[in-house]
C-alpha cells in the first residue's frame, strides 16, 4: 500500500494499491504491444500488395512487351538470364501468398507459421539471388533497348529498378518479421518456439538469398541447406605456419562449409567474398583447443591446412560442434546405406551411371584406414572426363545447378526424363557443385 497526499489538497489522503496500478501497466503496455504486432501485419499486407504490382510491370510490362517486339538475334537466350525465374515468383506471390497473408489480419499469429510452411517454396529467392549478377551484366549489355520498351509501356522506372525488388523485398521480410518477434516478447506471449521454429529457419533462407551471389559464382542450393552462420575468429595453418586471426563469417551447409570475408559498407560489391571451404565429405574436427572453451578445429582430410575457429562465447562454439558431429554422424549413416548401391540407384530413380562416382570428383567415402580419404585423380585424369556445356541453363529447382556456355562438367548420372546429374570441379573462384542440367546442354557427342 502505497500513501500520497493531494498537493492541492493537504486533508485528502489517497491510499493507492501498488499491485493495482502495476496490474494496469502491465495491461496497457501488453495492448500497445499488441496494436504493434496488428501494425507490422497490415504493414506486411500492404507492402505485399505494392510487391505483386511490381512484380506485374517486370511480367505484364517488360516481358510481353519483349515477346511482341521480338529478341535481337545477338541477345537470343539471353532474355532468359535477365528475368531468371521472376515469372515462378510472380505467380505464387499473386494467385497465392498475398492472400494466405490477407488471413493474417484476422489471426496475427498465423503469420510466423505461415512462413515456415512455405520455407522451400522461398528458396526460389536463392535461385532468384544467384542469377542477379548475370542478369545485371546483360541488363547493361543492351541498356538502350531496355530503355526503348520502358519508354513504350510507359514505365516510371528503369528495368533494372524493378529486377531488384524481389532483393528488397526479402530484405523487408527480414525487418517486418524481426518486428513481429519483438512485439510478441513485449506483450508478454511465449516467442522462444516462433524464434527458434519459425523465424531462425527463415532468417538462414533468407540471409543466404542474400549473400549466395557474393560468396561464390556457383549453384549453392545443390548444397544442401544452409543450416548454421557465425562470425568467428578464425587462423589459418599451412604447413607449421599459422596466419593471423581474421575475421570471417562462416556457413555451415549440409554439404560444404565455406569461410568468406565481409566487404565493409562502402565497398562497390557488398556482401561476403568467399575465401575457402571444405566439402562435408572430406571434413574432420577436434572440439576442443588448449582448453578454450571457445575454440575448435576443421580440416579437410588430407590436407596440412587447419583452420582454427574461436566463437564469442562457448555457448555459439558447441553449437556447432553438436551441429557438425550430428552431420557427420547422417553423412557415415548414408554411406552404410550405399553398401547396396543397385537399392539405392533404384530409390533415387537413376537409370544409368554414365560415371562411375569415384573417379573425377571427391568421393563421400569412408576414410582409409589411415585416417585419411580418398584423393581425386589427377587433374590429367579429371579433365579427360569432362564434357563441354554447348548453352546456359539457368537452374528453377532446388536439386539443378546452373550452368553456362563454354563450362567443363563431369556427367555422374541419367534419367529417363533427358536429364543428366553432373559435376562441377572446383576452380579458384568457387567450390564444387552438383547437380541436374538438361541433357540437351551438353556436348555428349
């Protein structure tokens, strides 16, 4: 019990229940609360609406209006890398998620669980993201004809304006749902399950939309997904001689870590630069260094080169830790299941190996007994296996891997659907990757 007394009035007394006025605070600052969760719903409606619009000027508007003009003879092919798969991102977002967003409005917290039920179908966005920079390079190539057609549909903004929406709009749904997450907490409802089920999942979807054409100039998706990202301290020892600690954000995928750089604000390509990596296949660690409870080591079996990580805290470290020992426990798990290959080919529906898998590119097989794995052929060997890639084939599903003209890759596998499994080895610029292209692409002649 609380005691005032009313300065205007020195007789009058006022006992006044703390519990109550407390009780009244916590009410009002919880609907506050809550009218900001209504807020970011109706904002997320609203922009969605602004979106699809967009979206109908680069499909109804840019597009149709190309196929009515005709394709310069010298940039045949190359419409198709300009718009990438815009018109997959169109239809969905239209004919459908605009409107599973518009029930939000009548049950906010539909919101989070929507997301995560549709987290496949967002990584159109990677595939989306991964094709930017080409895009970008051809949208200049022939910017007085995109001009021409802006100028026709009577266009507000350049081409180029618009191809960068669906970028913003990823970022938008990165601010809007770390908003939602915020006002939950402060109204007081359990938001740990959204945060670690719902948003953390679709925060790595779209942080790795973001950062693929920058990491690397190659297919990720065929990667696996991206299932943990830190920034670490991290040195590098070759050969007795340890670097430096340096700053670098890494990505766990399921079958590639990769190390980049961060390229600070200013800089004329943002993003990440990627600096190395190492297949899942291939990887082995040590949890603990000197003690350090923050520390842990990841190499490439086979390889001096180790790179010693240190967290932020130890909480971070044996995160992942447990991430990686849980993925290379499935890793060993699947390889026991490739004792019965013929079971296996079968299951997965290939036809035909036109390779075998354990020559040309690093095989997911069990160490020897000396601990270390098989190495790759000879690059003399490899690159008698390869075959020429005769046109681009930008990749729309997740298990594809764009390829381009003038490329070498190694054919693993065929289907009966005249699509062909390949390998792309490694080169300075990027790791390897693997995946399905038509057969067509191919010089198999």
């Amino acid at each position: 019990m609380q005691i005032i007394k009313d300065p205007n009035n020195p007789e009058v007394i006022v006992a006044l229940d703390s519990d109550q006025g407390s009780n009244e605070s916590d009410t009002e600052q919880r609907n506050k609360a809550l009218r900001g969760r209504m807020f970011v719903v109706n904002e997320m409606v609203q922009s969605e609406k602004d979106y699809v619009k967009d979206l109908g000027v680069i499909v109804e508007g840019f597009m149709s209006r190309l196929e009515v003009r005709g394709i310069p003879e010298d940039m045949r092919g190359k419409d198709k890398i300009v718009f990438g798969n815009i018109q997959q991102i169109y239809d969905w977002h239209r004919d459908f998620f605009l409107v599973e967003l518009e029930r939000c409005i009548q049950n906010h917290d539909l919101l989070a669980d929507l997301f995560i039920r549709h987290e496949r179908r967002l990584h159109m966005y990677v595939v989306y993201c991964q094709n930017k920079p080409r895009s970008e390079f051809i949208v200049i190539e022939y910017e007085t004809y995109f001009e021409e057609i802006q100028h026709e549909i009577s266009c507000r903004m350049s081409i180029s304006d618009y191809l960068i929406k669906p970028i913003q709009r990823i970022t938008k749904y990165q601010l809007l749902l770390k908003d939602f997450l915020k006002y939950t907490s402060k109204a007081g409802l359990d938001c740990e399950e959204i945060e670690v089920r719902y948003l953390i999942p679709i925060h790595l979807t779209f942080l790795s939309s973001l950062v693929y054409p920058r990491v690397v100039q190659g297919k990720l998706t065929s990667q696996g997904k991206l299932l943990q990202q830190e920034t670490f301290c991290v040195w590098e020892q070759d050969g007795g001689v340890l670097s430096r600690s340096k700053e670098r954000r890494v990505f766990l995928f399921e079958q590639i870590i990769i190390f980049s750089e961060l390229l600070r604000k200013g800089s004329n390509n943002p993003g990440y630069q990627f600096k190395n990596s190492i297949k899942v296949s291939y990887l082995a660690m040590q949890d603990s260094v000197d003690g350090d409870p923050c520390k842990f080591v990841l190499w490439s079996r086979g390889s001096a080169e180790r790179f010693t990580l240190q967290a932020s805290s130890a909480s971070i470290k044996m995160t992942w830790v447990e991430t990686i020992a849980a993925l290379l426990d499935a890793q060993n798990n699947f390889l026991s299941a490739l004792q019965s290959p013929i079971e296996y080919q079968r299951k997965e529906g290939v036809i035909s190996v036109t390779r075998p898998l354990s020559s040309g590119r690093p095989p997911s097989a069990p160490p020897t007994p000396n601990g270390h794995a098989p190495q790759p052929p000879p690059d003399s060997e490899q690159e008698d296996q390869l075959v020429l890639v005769l046109q681009d084939f930008v990749a729309v599903r997740e298990d594809e891997i764009s390829v381009f003209r003038g490329e070498k890759v190694q054919i693993l596998a065929s289907n009966q659907q005249g699509q062909s499994l390949v390998y792309r080895p490694a080169n300075s610029d990027s790791p390897a990757a693997e995946g399905w292209v038509p057969r067509s692409v191919l010089n198999t002649h």
